[in-house]
C-alpha cells in the first residue's frame, strides 16, 4: 500500500511541472556580458582594468593564470537555455592579448603588437 501511495504522489508531482497555469520563473546565472562592455576592451589592457569593466570572471584557470572565463546562462520560465561565453586571454605580463566569444565583433592581437 505504502508503495502505490508513493507513486501516486510521485506522479502527482510530475504532472505538476506541466500544469498549465503553474508559473515558471527565469533563471539567470552567471556574469552578464553586455556590447557595451566588450567594446571597452583593449589590447594591452591590465587584468585589473579588464576586471573594473567585465567584472569578476566566472572562472579563472587554476593551471593557466592567463585565462578567464565570463559565462552567463538565461532560462526563460519552461523554455530553452540560452548561453553566452566570453574567453578572454593575458600574456605572461597579464596584460590583454585577446578575446573571444558569443558576441559580434571578436578582437584577436598578435604577438608583435
């Protein structure tokens, strides 16, 4: 008996989340990555200048000091994720060697620069 009640509240609870009616609310995680922002950027920029416009990176590689990473997900209530990612590079100067991501307009240095 104990086991057909536990179904029953389990499938009850499943057919909750497709109930209409029921709102979902949006989830947004992580940094958000505006034009704006990434138009500020440029070669030659200091990790502390890079941080005063983009924010505290997401991720900052343990193994390679060079590289962080911005990303930001957005979950409209019961529809697809989208997601954005912005990988920005230092030199061993940390200075701002490039960036890339999901956005318009990626900016790529050379060396020589």
């Amino acid at each position: 008996m104990q086991k057909i009640l536990a179904l029953f509240v389990c499938a009850s609870l499943a057919a909750c989340a497709e109930f209409p009616g029921v709102y979902l609310i949006d989830i947004e995680q992580g940094n958000v990555i505006t034009e704006e922002m990434v138009n500020q950027l440029r070669p030659g920029m200091t990790k502390r200048q890079v941080r005063f416009i983009m924010g505290t990176p997401l991720i900052q590689d343990t193994f390679d000091q060079g590289r962080w990473d911005y990303l930001y997900s957005f979950q409209p209530g019961g529809e697809p994720r989208e997601e954005e990612r912005l990988v920005v590079l230092f030199d061993e100067q940390d200075r701002l060697v490039s960036f890339s991501g999901d956005f318009e307009g990626d900016l790529t240095v050379d060396e020589g620069d």
